[in-house]
C-alpha cells in the first residue's frame, strides 16, 4: 500500500488539490486520505478505487512471472 500511497499523493498534487479539498471531491473522509497517502495496510479497497477513479486511474491484479 505504500507506493498506492505515494503514487495518489503525488497525483493528488499533481492535481493542485490539498487534502482537504480532495477528500470533498473524492468522496472520501480526510482521513481515510492521510491514512492512505501514508500507506497503511488497512484502509478499504473500494475506497481506493473510488479516489483512483476520480484521478481516472485504477488499480490492476497481474500474474507475477514464477517461472
């Protein structure tokens, strides 16, 4: 969850949006922002899929190659 984190942050402020202001318009709680910008472990996944979706990004599931 640590680079979900980071990568939302950054994008977050790529966007020029403070937290507070993204949480509004995320749909979010401000802080289930800072806890998921902070990478922890818990936070729920369909909510991080509702802020990527406002970002206009997602997350994918792919194979790890275990040849």
């Amino acid at each position: 969850m640590k680079n979900v984190g980071k990568t939302i942050k950054s994008l977050r402020k790529k966007a020029r949006l403070d937290q507070v202001e993204f949480a509004k318009r995320a749909g979010v709680g401000l802080r289930f922002v800072r806890e998921l910008e902070q990478g922890k472990t818990t936070v729920r996944l369909d909510k991080v899929d509702q802020v990527l979706d406002f970002l206009g990004h997602h997350l994918e599931v792919v194979c790890n190659d275990m040849e």
